[in-house]
C-alpha cells in the first residue's frame, strides 16, 4: 500500500468527502492560502475555492458558533481550531450549543459538525499551545470524541466524523503530522467505537490514545527484551469507547496500563483505568497503572517539557513494575 | 374614479386592514398566553423559570411579520413571544412549558429551549447571547446555499456586552451575510439597569463593523415592522447585514419570581405600562384609522382567549414522556 504522511491523510480525507459532498465545507483561521499554520490543509482552496475553505478572524467562538448554525441548516462544517489550547475560547459554542440541540430540540434539529483541533506537547511551544484538552469535550454528553493515531486510521475517522450527524470533536497531535504510514486509497471508513489492536501481547495491556502509541510500542519492543510481553490498544474513540476490545485485553493480559497525554488529574485515563477496573475487575492481577502528563502547566525550557510527558521508559518501567512479581511467582 | 379602480382600491384596503388586524392579533396572542404563563407558575403547575415577554410584543411580531416562514430565527431566554411571531402553535408551546410529550421538544427543552424548525425557528437559548453564532452561521449556509433566506438574530441589550456578538458581527459584515441583529433594548439585563453596563451608543458598534443599523420605538409594531423590513429586504437581496436597536420595555419583572423589583421605580413601570402598551397603541391606531372598531377587537380578543385556553387545556391533560425517553435524542 502506498505511504504517506498523517498531515496527507488529514488533507486526503477532507478533499475526499468535499468532493462527495457539496455541503462540507472548511472554515478556520488560516486555513485557505496558507493551509493552516501546520500545512495541512493546502492547497484546497485551489480546488475548492475561497467559498468552501474560508478564512476566518480569529475568533474561536464566533467561527465555531457560525459552523453550529450552518450545521443545523444544511452544511457540514469542519470548523479549524488551530491549537487545542483554544478550543476554551469556543466552550460555549461546543458544550452548551452544538452538544445539546440535538437534545434540547427533542431530536429535530441535528449539528453535523466537525471541530478539528490539535493536542500533545514537546513542540516547545509552552503552557498555552502545548496541552491536551481532549477530556473536557470527552466529559459532555452529546459530543463525540475521536483521536486518531496512524495516518490510515486519521483518514477513516476523518471521513467518518465528516459523515456523522453529531458535533464531533475531532484531535491530531501536532507532532504526529509527519508520521508516515499505509494509507488506503479511495473510500476508507473506520466506524467509531472500533479500538484496534496496534501490537498484540499476552502479559499487560497498554492501552494508548494518540501520539501515546507510538511510546507504547516503544515501550512493548523495551518490554519484550525483558521477557514481557506487551498489548497495545488504541481505543481510536473516546466516546463512544469500545469497551469490549479493552475488556477482552485485560481478560487475557490480567495487567493494565493506560496512558494518556493529557493532565493526569482526572483524565481520560482514570476513566478508562475506571472501566477496566468496573468491567473486568475479576481478571485483574494488580491495580490498573495510570500514566498522563505531569499536573503542572506545560513548561517552555526543554529540560522541563521532557518531564511531563509520559515516554516509553516510563511506561516500560510502571509495566515492568506490574509484572515483576507476578511473574516471579509464576 | 371608475369602477375598477375602486374595487382596486378597496381591495387594496381590506388587504391593509386585514394585515393589521393580523398583526394585532398575534401581539394579543402572546400578551394573553404570558398572562396564563404566569398563572400556571404562580399556581405551581409549571416547573423552572418563566420569562415573559409582556410589554415587547411589537417587536417580535414586527419584525417576524417582515419575514417568511423559510427564513431563520434565533431567540433568547425571553423567548415566548418570538415562537409565537414566527408561527407555533399555544398547544405545543404549553405542553413544552409543562414538560410535556406533545411540547415542541418533547419536554426536553422547556421554557429556555424552544425550537420550530418547520416555521424556521432554530431555537431559543439559555445563554445570553449565545444564539448569535447560530443565526449568523445559518446566514452563512443560506447564501452558500444561494437561497434568498434570511436569518433574524433576536437578542436583549444585555447580550450587548457579550463579545461572541461582535465575533460574529464582524463576520457578517466581512461576508455580507443576511443576518439583522435585532436588539431587544428593555432597559434591564436582568436585574441591573443598562447605563450601569453599556458604554456609549449601542449603535456606534454596528456602525463600527460598517453595519447599517437602525433605531425605533420598539412600541409601535408599525414602526418596528417598516424598520425590519427595510433590514431584510436589504439583506435577502444581496446587501449584507443589518442592526436594529428596538427600544422597548419589560413590563414584568425578569422572570415571574422576580415581585417586588428594587432596582426600578413603580413609577417607571406605571408610565410604561399606561402610555406605551404595544397592543393597545396598535388598537388605538386601528381605531383611529377606522380599520376595526370596539366590538371587533373585542371579537379577536374572544377569539385568542378561547385559543389561548384550549392550549392550557390540552397542555394540563397532556401525558408527560416516558422516563425511558430520557436517553434519547442525546445523538442523532
């Protein structure tokens, strides 16, 4: 299969889907001439012109708050918010107008929109273009969440954000664009609440959303040089999450890690850790293990940032740490 | 004058008279379903908050009087009256206020959520300001629709200082969207008056962004419906958005639980209430005008209390949803 980056495969999905659907249309601040300040999206405006890729002011609220109004009329908007960090200026558009029409309006009126935003630090770019926000959006109910972590599965839940009727917050951590990967051509859906199982492992269970799979892989190649061997699941969707995948891992594997990149404090990985333990308590042979980015604001000075994150040393060290003993007994 | 064109003319008349009479109609309509609004609140049959719009039909009915069924509104908290202008029905307005399965969202949204989309009406909103982005973005898909809709965004002066408004003003102005901000100037954002919280001239920041904007007296509906109209037909043909500032009044308190008032003078409100009460100015020019006498408004007034009463009838013995609908409708 031919390669390419997960920045292509963003781009792919998008001019794939506006060329299906004269309704799609991308609206953001930069996303036109300059096709975002990570590039992705260029060169779209050439084939679709400034009508349906339309540079903004930048003005989180009010452009994601255009795109919840155009979504309930006929479009399906893909709202640019160019850092995480700024999806707080757009909360009340995403949280208390686009989640809850659907609801508020007893089903009649829908808001087929995506908000694609980007999460994960190490870029250097301090406390206000580094975080991952992405368990807020996953704590409303109304919206769906979905983070993709290879280029291939970036296109099939692109193009299915794109096709669901539902507000879709949709993240790509900005240091992944360059990843490469298979990417299948043409039509390619992945259907939310599918995780997938990136390495398969008999003795613990790292589940990892994200940029945090790749540091999982890593930490399973350390792990099989210890003699552990290691399951990597991407759950691919926060909500909805498919929960049977990550209980069926944890039935064989006995042991779980979840790592997420954001804050630790209640994150996304204490939700996960909680369903594990709620589902497939009795398989379990330890406590689930969390590991998230540091509480503290994301840090400028590289020394500092490098600490927050959770790498492969310190998944491979919490793994080896649940299986030690068990092992020995074994 | 030949006979043709007297029958013209008259026929022209009657089409003028029955406009109004219309007109008049729908602003005692939404005076009277308030009124039985706060009775089913004060006698404990309604449960959350009740908003009421009393004293600013004019505008509402004005300004949806200027619109067509397909074209777009956004409402407020406030939001009775502009469901009601723009064309639901008392029943299933009452059911939703009850918390009813026949209300317009099948009791999920009540007092603060109401939404019509059959007669346009993309919902009222419990955030102050928080329908401006919704309007302006339906402006944004009916041109790139290339529909000749319009969308009115309804909003209090309260929302003045909310910046999403400018956000978006911004936008429309840039884009020319056909959007009219229509601003509900009554004095008070909830309990504080408006000098205390708006600097300058409300008009000045239309004006700003290049947005023609427009003030009138927000009591007159025949005012309130020329000064709309010129905004919409500006905007369904082409020529961008518009502003128009309507200064009108709440002749209750912010919400029915708000009696005694101390952040506004008796006096105020009496002065209001007995010279600038929307429907009865617009029954005063009716007469005046010799387009209905007494015994007709009276006629119209049987007629909207009988209608007003079967919807609380049909709302007070409707079922309420099944506890099991509660999951529904969170995605579609």
């Amino acid at each position: 299969m031919r390669e390419m980056t997960f920045g292509q495969a963003i781009r792919e999905a998008l001019a794939e889907e506006m060329r299906r659907d004269s309704r799609v249309i991308i609206i953001g601040e930069d996303v036109a001439e300059a096709g975002t300040v990570f590039k992705v999206l260029a060169g779209l405006v050439d084939e679709f012109g400034p009508e349906r890729v339309i540079d903004t002011p930048i003005s989180e609220a009010g452009i994601t708050g255009v795109g919840v109004g155009a979504a309930m009329t006929g479009m399906r908007p893909v709202v640019d918010i160019m850092f995480g960090d700024f999806i707080t200026l757009a909360m009340d558009q995403i949280v208390n107008q686009a989640a809850k029409v659907h609801y508020m309006s007893g089903g009649k009126l829908r808001v087929p929109m995506v908000v694609r935003t980007t999460l994960g630090a190490t870029r250097r770019s301090a406390a206000q273009h580094s975080q991952s926000l992405h368990a807020w959006v996953s704590h409303i109910p109304g919206l769906k969440v979905a983070l993709p972590s290879t280029p291939a599965d970036a296109k099939g839940l692109l193009t299915t954000a794109i096709r669901d009727d539902n507000p879709v917050v949709f993240y790509e951590d900005k240091m992944m664009y360059q990843v490469k990967g298979p990417v299948p051509e043409g039509e390619y859906v992945i259907p939310f609440g599918v995780a997938d199982i990136k390495r398969a492992g008999t003795d613990v269970t790292i589940v990892a959303t994200s940029s945090m799979v790749y540091v999982a892989l890593e930490a399973a190649t350390l792990l099989e040089a210890a003699g552990i061997s290691a399951e990597v699941v991407d759950p691919r969707t926060l909500y909805p999450l498919d929960t049977a995948t990550l209980v069926r891992s944890v039935q064989k594997t006995g042991r779980a890690i979840v790592v997420d990149e954001g804050y630790m404090r209640y994150g996304i990985t204490a939700e996960i850790a909680a369903v594990i333990a709620d589902e497939a308590f009795d398989y379990l042979d330890a406590p689930v293990k969390r590991i998230g980015a540091a509480d503290v604001p994301v840090p400028f000075s590289p020394v500092l940032e490098d600490r927050t994150v959770p790498t492969a040393h310190s998944v491979a060290a919490a793994a080896t740490a649940l299986c030690g003993p068990a092992s020995a007994s074994r | 004058m030949d006979i043709g064109v007297r029958k013209r003319a008259t026929a022209a008349g009657r089409a003028q008279r029955d406009q109004w009479l219309d007109v008049y109609r729908r602003m005692l309509l939404i005076r009277i379903f308030e009124e039985h609004v706060n009775d089913l609140y004060t006698g404990g049959k309604m449960p959350g908050l009740a908003h009421l719009y009393i004293g600013e039909e004019a505008v509402a009915v004005g300004v949806c009087h200027a619109l067509r069924r397909d074209d777009y509104i956004t409402s407020t908290h406030r939001g009775h009256g502009h469901c009601l202008a723009k064309g639901a029905s008392v029943d299933r307005m009452f059911a939703e206020l009850l918390g009813k399965e026949p209300g317009y969202c099948r009791g999920k949204g009540g007092s603060m959520h109401i939404a019509d989309p059959d007669a346009g009406n993309l919902g009222a909103n419990g955030i102050v300001g928080g329908s401006a982005g919704i309007a302006t973005g339906a402006a944004l898909s009916a041109k790139l629709r290339a529909t000749d809709q319009v969308a009115v965004c309804f909003f209090g002066d309260g929302a003045l200082n909310q910046g999403l408004l400018y956000e978006v003003m911004n936008m429309a102005a840039l884009w020319k969207l056909p959007v009219i901000y229509v601003c509900e100037h009554n004095v008070y954002g909830e309990y504080t008056h408006s000098s205390e919280t708006t600097a300058g001239d409300p008009k000045a920041r239309p004006a700003a962004l290049g947005i023609p904007s427009g003030e009138v007296d927000g009591q007159d509906v025949r005012a309130v419906y020329a000064a709309a109209g010129d905004h919409v037909e500006r905007a369904r043909h082409g020529g961008g958005p518009g502003f128009l500032l309507c200064r009108t009044y709440r002749f209750r308190g912010h919400h029915v639980g708000d009696i005694n008032r101390p952040y506004r003078a008796r006096e105020e409100e009496e002065g209001w209430i007995r010279d600038r009460d929307p429907v009865r100015i617009l029954g005063g020019w009716l007469a005046q005008q010799r387009l209905a006498d007494a015994a007709g408004l009276e006629e119209i007034e049987r007629e909207v209390r009988a209608e007003v009463a079967a919807g609380v009838q049909f709302a007070l013995a409707a079922p309420y949803p099944d506890p099991s609908e509660v999951a529904e409708d969170v995605y579609a």
